[in-house]
C-alpha cells in the first residue's frame, strides 16, 4: 500500500515545495501523510463537485493545481465554497494535496512544458529564471556562530568565507560576518529561518544576486515554432491544439510569428520580459485591458483563458502518478471546474 506522504515526497521530486511563490501554498491541506492511499483523482480546482466526485469514485486523495486554500482561515462554517469543500474532504477523509506554482516553475515535467509539446515548440527555456544563486552575509556575535552554520547548513545553504567584524556600537561582545551561497530556490526558507530565530543576535544580514545559472527553474517558457507562420495561423493553432473555445488577442502583427514565449495560468506579470526577449508573441491568460495597450507595438498577446491554459496539467500529473504507482488506479477529473463561460 502506498500512503499520501509517499505521494507528496513523489510529486515533490519533481516539483520542490522551495519553489512555490511567496503567497502560494502548495503542499498537503487536508489529511493525513501516513494514510494509504485507495485510489487518487487528478485535478486544477478541489472544488466541492469535485471532493463530491472523489468520493463517489472512491478516491481518498486529490491532487490539485491550484489550492483553494491560500490564506489562513479563522472561521470553518461552511459560509463560503472553499469551507463547504474542506468540511466535505475533512468529514470524508479525502486529503487534498497541491503542487502549484512549484510545477508552474520547474522546466522539466511541468505545466510550461506541456504548453510547449501542446503547440510543438523547439528550444525551449524558462523565460523568467529564478533559482539564481544568493550570497547572504551575517553579523552576528561570534560565540553564535555555530548555531547559525549548522541552522542554514541544514537548510541547504553552503557557509563560505567567516571574518571578524568591529561593530561600533558593540564593544564588549567579538561579532563575525558569514557568507554564505543560497540557491534561489531556498531564499525565503533560509531568510524565514533568519527572522523566526530569536535565539540568534543577528546585527544585520543582507543577500545579493549571484547570477542566474540554473535555468531550470523560474517562470514562463520560450521558445520557436519549427517554421515561421502568420498571426492568424497561429491563433488557429493555438485555438485548436489548446482545445480554447476562444483567444483574446492585440492587432495581428505584419510580421511572422516564430519566437513564442508562453506561461500558463496568469502569466501577465511576465509580459515585460517577453517583450525584453524580443518574443514575437506572448501566449498566456488574465491579461488586463490595459496590457494589451502596453504590448502595443512590442509583442504580439494571445490570452487563451487560464483554465484552457493549464487543462492538460491534470493528464500530465496522473500520467506521472500512474507511470510511478501501479497499486492504486489514478483518475482525471470529469467534472469541469472552469468558472469561466464563453457565449457566441
Ligand atoms: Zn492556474
């Protein structure tokens, strides 16, 4: 029998929690991590439907994109669709496991990826790398330097350089300064673990960009279309091969299309950088009104709907399961989530 943890560390070998955005929260939400686990549903949103379908399926996981849960709650009443779903899941003893923007932001096996073998782009990368490498420098007394090392060390970070420091203010206490490397994807655990340490005195600590060398992780993809097409083909194209009932776009470019950067879910955030990268597209969802004005002339936007955008995220997340696990069965979702509705 496998158990929900089992599957939560899994998924996490693709996807590491350390690359969730600041305001996500992937992970386990409901559940138990030693339950096992009897079969498992695959989905975008752990709505109430959906926990309703899990159990008629017999399912006691549910692993979701997106978590319906993203800030502490105080009150479990039941007033709002988030409550009724956790309620349903808790009384049912189904566990709902997330993996969000740590799939959005890892090259290999996620959700960009499948945009990419969706449209047949060639040469791709990730378009906004994030797991650069930090320095973090640390003063500190010097009597608490050991605590500190092993602290960030156990964390993932690697100490360099340790060097005596004179602090005008502190004459009767030795401070040292400690250098250590941060790849980006540990960033805010080690500095949670710098502001939640009241037993350090820390002085003073501040980290600066190292550089950006691996590309495997960060936001949005890029990447070229194996020939040049028009603008129109390409929004055929896109219609057809991201099964979207319809695409928002700015006025059709002059010029061919071949250099695409891509983000599914809401990828408007990154509509400066494509335009940096010189894309002759950008292909996302939730753009504003008045971003289509700021591609003006710049880039060329495709907004296909953020559920069309991650739909294929659910095949790709049970296949993975399923390719994995052979003593459980593993279902995609079929009840439709999208809260979004298009009339002709
Ligand atoms: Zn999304």
């Amino acid at each position: 029998m496998t158990t929900v943890g089992e599957i939560a560390r899994f998924l996490e070998s693709i996807a590491p929690l350390a690359y969730q955005e600041d305001y996500d929260n992937a992970g386990l939400l409901t559940g138990a991590p030693e339950k096992q686990v009897s079969a498992v549903l695959v989905c975008l949103d752990a709505t109430e439907a959906v926990i309703d379908e899990a159990i008629e399926r017999g399912c006691n996981l549910v692993v979701t994109h997106h978590p319906i849960l993203f800030k502490a709650i105080k009150k479990l009443t039941g007033a709002t669709h988030v409550e009724r779903a956790l309620i349903k899941a808790i009384k049912n003893d189904v566990a709902i496991y997330v993996i969000h923007t740590n799939l959005d932001n890892v090259y290999y096996n996620g959700v960009n990826q499948q945009i990419a073998d969706k449209l047949g782009l060639q040469d791709t990368r990730i378009l906004q790398p994030s797991a650069a490498l930090f320095s973090l420098v640390v003063t500190l007394p010097a009597s608490q330097r050991e605590n500190l090392c092993t602290q960030l060390t156990t964390l993932g970070a690697e100490a360099g350089t340790i060097s005596p420091v004179q602090l005008p203010e502190a004459t009767q206490q030795a401070f040292v300064q400690i250098t250590f490397k941060v790849p980006g994807g540990l960033k805010h655990a080690v500095l949670e673990a710098l502001r939640q340490n009241n037993a350090l005195e820390i002085a003073d600590y501040s980290l600066h960009l190292l550089d950006h060398k691996d590309v495997t992780v960060g936001a949005g993809m890029i990447g070229y279309l194996p020939t040049p097409i028009t603008g129109q083909t390409f929004l055929q194209m896109v219609k057809d091969s991201m099964a979207a009932p319809c695409v928002r776009y700015t006025a059709i470019p002059d010029k061919p299309i071949q250099k695409v950067a891509f983000c599914g879910g809401s990828g408007s955030f990154l509509l400066p950088e494509a335009i940096r990268q010189g894309a002759d597209v950008f292909l996302s969802s939730d753009f504003k009104y008045h971003q289509f004005f700021d591609a003006t002339d710049q880039v060329f936007i495709a907004d296909i709907g953020h559920f069309e955008s991650e739909q294929y995220t659910t095949p790709l997340l049970a296949d993975l399961l399923s390719k994995k696990f052979t003593n459980f069965a593993v279902h995609c979702v079929k009840t439709i989530t999208n809260p979004v509705n298009y009339f002709f």
